[in-house]
C-alpha cells in the first residue's frame, strides 16, 4: 500500500513549561526521518485553547470562536497521529482532552498511535486515551510505546534503547497502513 503521500502528526500533549514530552516527540521525529509518510510535529502549547467553550457541540461543525476554526485547520490536513502523553495523577493531561474535544469530524476516521511516558510509563493514560479517541473516530492502533521516567530518561532527555526504537518502528509501520485504509475510509463516506 502507498503511503508516500501521508500526512501525519507527531502531537505533543504537554503544555508543562519544564516537560519529557518534549524530548520524547523529538526521538520519534528523529526515527520517523526517512519513512515514506510524511510527519510533522504539533505542540498543544503552541495552540492554547480555554477551557472548551464552544455553544454547539463539536459533532455539528459549527465553530463560533476564532480559536476553534484555527485548531480545526491544523489538525484538518492529517491522515494520522502519533498521541505523545504524559501521564498525570493517573490520567492524560488536561490539556489533551480539551484539545480533542474541540473538533469532531477533523478526527473521524482516521488513525492513531500512542508513545506514552511516566513512572508507569504513562500505561493508564494511554487506556484512557484509546476511549477517547474511539469515542472520536480515530482507529488506533495496537502497538504501542511506553516509556519509563526512571529507565529511559536521563533527567527530562528521552534516553530510549534499541528495543524502544524496534518497538517504535512497527508501531510506525502500522500507523502508515491503517491511516492508508482509514483515508479510503473517509473517501467512502464522502458523496
């Protein structure tokens, strides 16, 4: 299958002025180079978004707030993303979930996979955030990378091994497959 023509985003969920996440979405940045999709990073702190307050539920597509059009038009263009979480009291960041939230059919049908990190190595973010994001339309897929703070960091730099890496590259590979079908998916619906 063709996925040279893929776009897909590497979202960075932490909004933390001193953050891992950082450190993490570079390392798979770094692995994606060379792959034939195409992968771009997002930073949610590049894209503050108060609290969601939109008046119509996102599911309508009707956005009244500035800030709400020009998030749906950095998260439109993509066929796929890569979830870069931390994992905070158990749970994915703030900041995340209201980020999802914002937008409906900008996520519907397409794919994603999670690289989640903490001292559990962010586990239960991560199951909590494949509910969201079924509940939104992404297909996510299994695989997934979980790092942990005290093994494969060095201070807030993301230290992965080879093995995270191996781990990382299949996830890849079945982000780029799915989000091929997923667009095929999307394009089937369209009348």
């Amino acid at each position: 299958m063709d996925t040279s023509d893929l776009r897909l985003a590497v979202l960075l969920a932490s909004t933390r002025p001193r953050r891992r996440g950082e450190s993490v979405a570079r390392w798979v940045m770094e692995q994606a180079r060379g792959r034939a999709a195409t992968y771009e990073l997002v930073d949610l702190r590049d894209h503050p978004l108060p609290l969601l307050d939109e008046p119509a539920a996102a599911s309508t597509g009707v956005y009244e707030h500035a800030h709400t059009r020009d998030w749906s038009a950095v998260i439109a263009p993509y066929d796929g993303f890569v979830f870069v979480t931390p994992e905070y009291n158990h749970s994915m960041p703030a900041g995340l979930k209201n980020a999802i939230d914002y937008l409906w059919a900008e996520w519907v049908d397409k794919a994603g996979a999670l690289v989640s990190y903490g001292n559990g190595g962010g586990l239960r973010s991560a199951e909590q955030l494949r509910t969201v994001l079924s509940c939104v339309g992404i297909a996510h897929v299994r695989p997934q990378v979980s790092l942990r703070n005290r093994a494969d960091f060095d201070g807030y730099t993301a230290t992965p091994d080879a093995h995270h890496e191996h781990g990382l590259a299949g996830m890849l590979d079945d982000l780029e497959l799915w989000a091929a079908a997923m667009r095929d998916v999307r394009a089937a619906r369209t009348p």
